[in-house]
C-alpha cells in the first residue's frame, strides 16, 4: 500500500520531518512514519538509514521522542543518513502478538516500514 505523505515543520527551520501515513495488515488504524532527510538529500545515491524505536505509543514524548533529539543533533547532515520513526498503535514491545493479528509491531517495521521507504526514497 503506498504512503501518504505530508510534511511537518518543527521549531527548528530550516530542518523538516516529512510524515508519511500508513494503514497495514499490522496495526489497528492509520500510523504516522516520520522521515528526516539530510539537507543535501539526492535520489541519485543510496544514504544508510537509522531506525528510531519509539518508547511510547504513537508519538507521545513523556519518555523521549528519539528523532526529535537526532534532529536537534543535527545527526542527519553530520554522519549524512536518513532517520526513521514509527508510531505504533499500542505500547511498543517491538515483537508480535500471537493472539492478535492487529499488534505486529516487529512484522509492521520489517515488512512494511522498511520496504516502503526503500521504494519511497529512491524515485
């Protein structure tokens, strides 16, 4: 299923998270993908990526927001990488459910996260 995209502006211009929306087999409902770019992105090259694990459902920052802090780092322009995180539904507990077909957290990031910005970030 392709991904929605649109693009969220933080308190920190220029920099921008790019927020792409996703419905699977995975998760109950619609769950954000937040991507942050290096400012000299190009689809000409391949860039390695850095998947951030959230620590709370969706993208709740009482513990920490992972990519907020990457970006305030600036650590995509300086080790030149794409940062990624998810939301999930539920909790995160980064496994899947075996009685609940709806709670595949570690099936909803390798199957869809990871294969859809692979094909999303090389137009």
């Amino acid at each position: 299923m392709p991904l929605e995209s649109r693009h969220l502006s933080r308190s920190l211009p220029p920099l921008a998270i790019d927020i792409h929306t996703a419905e699977t087999e995975y998760q109950n409902g619609k769950q954000e993908i937040r991507v942050l770019l290096p400012d000299n992105y190009s689809t000409s090259r391949l860039y390695r990526v850095l998947y951030v694990l959230p620590v709370e459902a969706g993208f709740q920052s009482q513990f920490g927001y992972g990519l907020g802090v990457l970006q305030e780092m600036n650590a995509h322009n300086l080790y030149d990488l794409i940062v990624v995180q998810m939301g999930f539904e539920k909790e995160p507990w980064f496994g899947d459910h075996a009685a609940e077909p709806k709670t595949r957290q570690a099936s909803y990031l390798k199957e869809h996260v990871v294969r859809s910005l692979k094909r999303d970030t090389r137009r």
